[in-house]
C-alpha cells in the first residue's frame, strides 16, 4: 500500500502512511471542563457516575481528568500522568500526558480540560444527617442498670467494628447512640449489620439475644420496609469475673459462641461449660474489684502474701507458670484468700 499523501509504501491508516496519519491529529481529548463532586460532610469525591470514594483532594482532581479521557480508535494508551494546576480553590486546570502505541510506532500526546470541584452530599451522609437507619441494637443488663463500663465498651466495640466495616462497604454506618433507661441504643444503616453486630456482642459476652421486626412502609421500589430490632441482655458475668459455679469459685477465662472456659480457684484445674449451664453463673467479684496483696515470698507452687484487712501472713497456691511480682491480685471467698490467675 501506498501513502495518497507522501507517496511512501508500507501500512496505512486511512489511506495514509503512518507518519502523515499523525501529523497534526488530536490522538488523545478530554472535555472542556470535568466536574468533581465532593461531598461536603464527609469530604468524599465522585466524578462522571463513579462511586464515592475517599481520597486526597489533588488526587481525586487528577484521577477525574484522567477518567474523562479518551484515544482515537488504534491508540493503546500504555500510560497517562496528570498534573494540576490550582486557577482557584475550585477550579483546577489538569494537563494530561500520555504515551502509547499505534500502528507499531510509540506515540505521546497531551490534553488539558478544567476540573471544577462542586459541592454534594453523597447518599450516606444524607441519610446518615436525616437520622436514617433500618435497624437498633439494643444492649440492656439481664438484671438490673447496664453498668457504665461494660455499655461504653459494647458501643467502642460497635463503633471501632463499624470504622473498620465502612471501609469496605461504604452504605455502613452509624446513625446514633441513645442512651436510655436500662442500657443503650444504636442506630444502624442496615439490618444485616445490626445482626451481624449483635451476634458479635452475644458471643463476645456470652449474652442472650432476641430479633423482633417491624413493617415500617415501603421502599422507594415498593417492597416493604422493616425495621428490625436486636436485643442483646447482657448476662451478669463479664470476662475474667471470679464466679460461683457448683458451690465452687472460678475465674471465667473464656467466653466463645458455644461455652464457656473456668479457671477453678486453688487448683487452677480448668473446664469448660455450655452455654446453657452458664446461666447458673453467680458473679462472686466483678474482674475490676480484685484485691492486691504484697507478697512475702514464693515458693514453686506456693506465695506468702500479706493479709491486706489484718495484715497476717497468708500461704496460697499459684499456678507453676505464675508470674508473680511485687503484689498479686486476691479473692476473698468464705474467708479463704486465692490468687487470681
Ligand atoms: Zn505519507
Ligand atoms: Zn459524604
């Protein structure tokens, strides 16, 4: 084939040679102007129909000249830079410069369109500021007032499990803490993640829990809206708590999704209970309560500590792997001292 302009013989794009194909084409366009949306709460940025995502704000302007871009048929775009140059705080002139191949030859080329930054409100913040949720977790204490401590460690829980969720499915969120008489309230975006987070805590604690729905009205498609409940009852006992069990006490060392692991006293002989038969547990001293005694001395299965009422000496066992230090954590059961294992 031959070249209708220069005459050269070789491959040709339409009709020419490659060598007069390019000369003076535009191989690469964008737009006149690109809009970036971000989202004024959450700072999050969108352009051109993509998905919200979180990023520095000289990247997202970068990254929506980028997108916006486009090659003549036949040009494989190898690779493209961005550079941004700020006009004002909201309009940024992007000039873009690619390299690629065509027709066997390596060609560059550059374009330039002006990123203008628009202020939005992504869905998730809009529902999150309009107070949306489809679900409510609901932490209360099987007995009486939900403690302070353990409610304000289920809600850290939910928020820091919620912080690292989010970052994978942005619809996740947080709507709202209630306190109310009787223990705490949360908000939830979605059902699935009010099950999933009661579950968590259930299992975690070793805690009781009930579903409820209710018919709410209908979804923007029409289907009809529930809204769930998840009740989590806190039982009495919390992790590392000395309990009653069997007229014995225990430190509870382990809580799973299917029992529970207790330390004996004294012996340190170590069982595991079902979950069912956890509810016999009686909480004899809350794992923040432990007394502290100075130790005397130590022997391989044995330590002397100081009586902390009356101040006697006091022989008690320890585990052989104890590590004991200056003072040890104690119990008082029926007037016999235990270290706490
Ligand atoms: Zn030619
Ligand atoms: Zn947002």
């Amino acid at each position: 084939m031959f070249c209708v302009k220069c005459g050269n013989e070789g491959e040709t794009f339409d009709g020419l040679c490659i060598s007069c194909f390019l000369n003076g084409k535009e191989l690469i366009a964008l737009p006149h102007h690109v809009d970036l949306e971000r989202c004024a709460s959450c700072e999050e940025f969108r352009s051109g129909g993509s998905q919200w995502s979180k990023k520095e704000q000289h990247r997202a302007i970068e990254d929506a000249a980028l997108d916006a871009l486009t090659a003549i048929s036949g040009l494989h775009i190898m690779s493209a830079g961005a550079l941004a140059v700020t006009q004002d705080p909201r309009n940024f002139l992007v000039k873009v410069d690619a390299q690629g191949e065509l027709g066997g030859r390596i060609v560059t080329a550059e374009a330039e369109t002006l990123v203008r930054i628009k202020n939005n409100v992504c869905q998730k913040c809009s529902r999150q500021l309009g107070n949306y949720y489809e679900s409510t977790l609901q932490v209360r204490s099987g007995t009486k007032e939900l403690p302070t401590d353990l409610r304000d460690e289920a809600v850290r829980h939910v928020r820091n499990r919620i912080e690292s969720m989010s970052s994978l499915n942005r619809q996740i969120f947080l709507t709202k803490v209630e306190e109310v008489p009787g223990g705490v309230d949360m908000l939830l975006s979605s059902n699935s993640l009010g099950k999933a987070l009661a579950k968590e805590l259930s299992d975690h604690y070793g805690a009781e829990m009930k579903e409820s729905s209710k018919l709410v009205g209908k979804t923007e498609d029409g289907a009809d809206m529930y809204r769930t409940t998840f009740l989590v009852r806190m039982p009495e006992y919390h992790l590392n708590d000395i309990v009653m069990y069997e007229g014995r006490a225990y430190k509870l060392a382990g809580i799973s999704k299917d029992n529970g692991k207790l330390v004996r006293l004294g012996d340190f002989h170590t069982m595991s209970i079902r979950r069912t038969q956890m509810s016999s547990l009686r909480v004899h001293t809350a794992y923040g309560e432990f007394r502290k005694a100075t130790v005397v001395s130590r022997s391989k299965e044995e330590i002397q500590v100081l009586h902390p009422v009356n101040y006697s000496t006091v022989d008690i066992k320890i585990p052989e792997d104890a590590e004991i230090g200056e003072s040890v954590d104690i119990v008082d059961v029926d007037d016999t001292l235990f270290f706490v294992p």
